[in-house]
C-alpha cells in the first residue's frame, strides 16, 4: 500500500471508501491534496472512483503486472482503464449534489451501478 494514501472504509456502505492523498506541488504548501470515493465489486475486479475536484468517473480494472497497459495502482496491485470514464454521467447524476447534501448512499449507488 502506498503510504501517501490514506483508505477509509465508510462502514455503513459495504466496499466503499473515502480515499485522501496529496501531490507535491509548487507554492505556500507544496502539496496538492486530493479526495475521492472509491467503490470496489470485489467478484468482477473492478473499481470506479470519483474524485469532485477533478469531475469524472473512472473505471479501473484488476490485472497483472505484465498485461497490456499495467500500471501500479494503490487498491489493486496493477490495474488497467484509466481511460474510461464520463464527465456526463457525474453531471446527468448529480453526483457535486449528492457530495455536498451527505447523501452518501446514493452517490455510491450511482459508483455501484459502473461496477456491474
């Protein structure tokens, strides 16, 4: 697991996480901070995250080291998919909406549904 980020499984939603981390960066700081949700389907190997600062829904599949596209990945050891994702699915879900209303359980049903 890389130390720079931190998991916190969100108890009342089975496989759902609250993922912070930073980047380093110019400025006062140095550090850009990051926050996204994180929903796994264990039994397809699949993930899809959604971090509000920076707008899609990206899905992330579970591979090996030596297939196409691998790259290290925090969760999974090397994933594949970064490439899919929809900025119009945050929006025709109001996913911003459903962020800043704590209304946690639909947002991740709406992360759920990418996983199947």
């Amino acid at each position: 697991m890389n130390k720079r980020v931190k998991v916190i499984p969100l108890l009342e939603i089975k496989n759902a996480f609250v993922v912070i981390s930073g980047r380093e960066s110019e400025g006062i700081n140095l550090v850009t901070p990051s926050m996204s949700f994180f929903y796994v389907n264990e039994v397809k190997d699949i993930a899809v995250e959604w971090e509000p600062r920076y707008g899609p829904i990206t899905t992330i599949y579970k591979c090996n080291e030596k297939d196409l596209d691998a790259e290290p990945h925090w969760y999974f050891d090397y994933c594949t998919g970064h490439g899919n994702w929809s900025q119009l699915a945050v929006n025709e879900n109001n996913l911003g909406k459903l962020f800043y209303t704590g209304e946690y359980e639909a947002l991740f049903r709406v992360l759920k549904d990418w996983c199947n």
